[in-house]
C-alpha cells in the first residue's frame, strides 16, 4: 500500500496550485507519471531550484536571482515614476504596453481581511520604505479592480496622503471585477495614460 500513499501524497501536492481540486490533481498526476515522466522530472527539479534561488528584489519585491532586479538597476528607467501592482503578472502586462518607462512595486497580493491579509502580512512597510528614501514625484496605482484591489489602492493612498508625493490610480479602461493579467494591452496603456489623482 506504501505506492498508494505516495500517490496520494502527490494528489495532495498538487492540489496547492490554484483552481485545482481532487479530481484534476489526480489527473495531473496520472499525466506526470504516465504521459511525461520527463517533464515531470524536469518540473520538479526547476521548482525546487526556484525555491532555492529567486528571492525578493530589495527594491521592487519581484522575483529575483541577485538582491536587486535587472529592472531596479536599469539607468534607462524614469526615476521619477513608481507604479504599484499586485502581482509579477501585472508588471509583465504592463511592461508590454510599452508605455511605462518608471519604476515598478509589486505587493505579492492584496489586502484580504477575510483572509487574513493584512498591511502587515503584505509587508506594506517595505513599500512605504522605498517610497520614503526614493526620488520619485508620482506613485501610480495599479492593483487590480476588484473590491480588495480598491481597499488595498484606498490603504496606500491614505498612508501617502500629506506626502509631497502625487498618487494616482490607473483609470477604469478595465472591465470592472477585471483582472490586469487577463487584459489586452491596448485597454491596459489607455488606463495607463488616462490615470487620474485619487
Ligand atoms: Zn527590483
């Protein structure tokens, strides 16, 4: 029975990921260990040197391999404009707009009460921190428009209000409840550009 247990073990693993319940994890599974035992020991050697390797940049939160990200060290970059977004996603979707040359913070999240997620979960102090030793003119907001993007865009505007900082929000190009990631970038760079103060 010893198979069977890791057999579970790994339905169970595979279970972390998101949208996927018992029944797809068990089809996952049956894929990995039938169809492509290659690829899935490809999977699981990147994802443990992933977890090994990439950490937060210093600077931006993202991914990284070194302390600081190849974006953050980029002297092309405008020094004057931060952009907030949710997630690595969202910073990709943005970059493809082409129409963003500053800098960029990504939260890993959004605030979740109901989760659990609070300012401090977020580590919204490493964010207020960067902003607070930077140069920059305008933070511009860019979570996502859903309730919890709100509350989280409402928060941070609230702790910069009294700053000499100018905040803005990206405008509502995006459909309501939509997702950044889920955009095309069209829609995306006219929410860019049409950004208003908040
Ligand atoms: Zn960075």
């Amino acid at each position: 029975m010893s198979n069977n247990t890791i057999l579970s073990d790994l339905v169970d693993s595979l279970k972390c990921l998101p949208g996927v319940g018992p029944k797809s994890a068990l089809r996952l599974a049956y894929h990995l260990l039938q169809r492509d035992r290659l690829g899935a020991n490809q999977l699981s050697i990147t994802i443990s040197k992933a977890l090994d390797k990439l950490n937060a940049c210093d600077l931006c939160n993202n991914f990284t391999e070194s302390k600081i990200c190849s974006l953050c060290e980029s002297t092309s970059r405008d020094d004057s404009l931060l952009c907030i977004v949710e997630m690595p996603t969202d910073l990709l979707m943005m970059e493809q707009t082409h129409s963003f040359k500053g800098h960029y913070y990504v939260l890993m999240g959004r605030l979740s009460p109901l989760d659990g997620i609070g300012p401090k979960e977020l580590n919204l102090s490493k964010l207020i921190d960067r902003i607070k030793k930077s140069n920059f003119k305008e933070i511009i907001i860019a979570t996502n428009f859903t309730s919890e993007g709100n509350a989280t865009a409402q928060y941070i505007k609230d702790i910069l209000t009294n700053t000499n900082f100018k905040v803005t929000r990206i405008a509502r190009g995006l459909p309501m409840g939509g997702e950044i990631e889920y955009v095309d970038s069209g829609t995306l760079a006219q929410a860019l550009e049409d950004r208003k103060n908040i």
